[in-house]
C-alpha cells in the first residue's frame, strides 16, 4: 500500500485499533460521571471512530497486501480488523437507524391534543430541546408512525394509575411527579450506554367504562431520537398489557 511495509501497515492498524475503544470507553465514562458536557466527550467519540477507521484501512490493507507472508503479522492484521469493526458497528448501526426514522425527537400518542410536561421542566436545563408543541414534527410523525395509537385499558383511570405507575417505574425511569386525581405520570428515562436523558409523560383519562392512556416520550438533546422515543412508548404500552 503506497509503499508502506505489511509489517508497519499490521502493527499501526493494531496500535489505532486498540486506542479507538480505550478513547471511546474513557469518553463515555467522562460523560456519564458528569465530569463534562456532552461537547467534549462526543469529540472524543468521534475521533475515536476516525482512529477505527483508519485502523480498518491500515489492517485490511497488510491482510491483502500480507496473503501468504508472515503469520505474525497476519494475526495482529486479523486482531485489528475485528477490533476496529466492534468500535465501528454502533455508529454504523446509528446511521443506518437515523436513515429510516424521520429527524424528530418528541413523539406522542395523541397529536391532537398531547399531554403536557407540568413538573418536568422544573428539572430540565436551560439548553435542553424545547418542549412547545411543533406541527411540523407533529405532521412527521403522523406520516412515519402511523401505527402509534393510545392504549385502551379496561376499567376507570382511578383502578388503573397505580398499574401504570408500577410499569413506569419497572422501566427503571426517575419519577418525577405522579397524580392520580389528574391521572397524570411524569417521569425522566436515561438510555443505557451515554446516558441521555428523556422525559416521558403518561395521561390516564376516562372512556366511556374504559381508561384511555396516552403517553409522550421527548429527548433533552439531539435533533433525531433514532426512533427512541417510539420504541420506548411501544416498550411501555407492551408491559401494561
């Protein structure tokens, strides 16, 4: 490859390879123990991602380059390839979910009259993502989720808030408030691997004999959930029933 020996193309390609997961971990890490803001840890996710790609380019390129030669080399090749492919797959993955969900991080089950967040802006920052109601992400999603509905539990709210208060915290979401004279559930969930926070807010309301329950998930940060904040209210609407 212009030039450059399989030994040094194997033994670079395993050098970044192992140094993309040890900065991604430490970035992550950073970020969850609330040592900095998001900017600075993402910077070094993304560097993180570049150092596996380049060390994908340098291995695949002593593999090819190596066919036949030493054994040695081949193996520390074959360890950096796998490597900068693990590091590689979540971001891909991301893309490939980002590609297929429409750029929207708030999603409800009643456009027409959503639930409103009461308590949890009082824990929000001042830079989080806004939660004033926006027909153009309303409009996005009434054409991409279309299977997204309120769910119907039998009996009145008043027998049905302390099963869905049980659910939410089953979750392992952070309650924020809970109201049973209003039927009205606030709660903040935090996703497993960066710790984003998302706030979710759960109306219980009388239908006929029946309870109509709807349910609101919004991201604090980031212009697309990935299709977060749908899978979470499906999730939830799964465990009630």
């Amino acid at each position: 490859m212009l030039g450059i020996s399989i030994a040094t193309l194997a033994t670079w390609g395993l050098r970044l390879a192992i140094a993309a997961p040890v900065l991604a971990i430490v970035s992550i890490a950073i970020f969850r123990l609330g040592m900095m803001e998001f900017r600075l840890p993402f910077l070094g996710l993304v560097l993180a991602i570049l150092l596996a790609a380049i060390a994908l380019l340098l291995s695949a390129g002593a593999l090819i380059g190596g066919l036949g030669g030493d054994g040695a080399y081949m193996q520390r090749a074959a360890i950096a390839l796998v490597l900068a492919l693990l590091v590689l797959y979540a971001p891909l993955n991301t893309i490939r979910k980002g590609g297929s969900v429409p750029p929207i991080h708030d999603i409800s089950t009643d456009l027409e009259n959503p639930p409103l967040f009461e308590a949890v802006p009082g824990v929000r920052a001042a830079n989080d993502n806004s939660l004033a109601l926006d027909a153009k992400v309303q409009a996005a999603q009434k054409a991409h989720y279309t299977d997204l509905a309120p769910l119907s539990l039998g009996g009145a709210p008043s027998d049905n808030f302390a099963k869905a208060l049980a659910a939410a915290e089953a979750m392992g979401w952070e309650i924020v408030a809970g109201n049973a004279e209003n039927g009205i559930i606030e709660a903040t969930a935090t996703t497993a691997l960066f710790g984003f926070k998302d706030d979710v807010v759960i109306r219980l309301s009388a239908d006929g004999g029946d309870t109509k329950l709807d349910m609101r998930s919004a991201s604090r940060a980031g212009v697309s959930d990935l299709g977060a904040n749908a899978a979470r209210i499906k999730a939830y609407f799964a465990a009630l029933k």
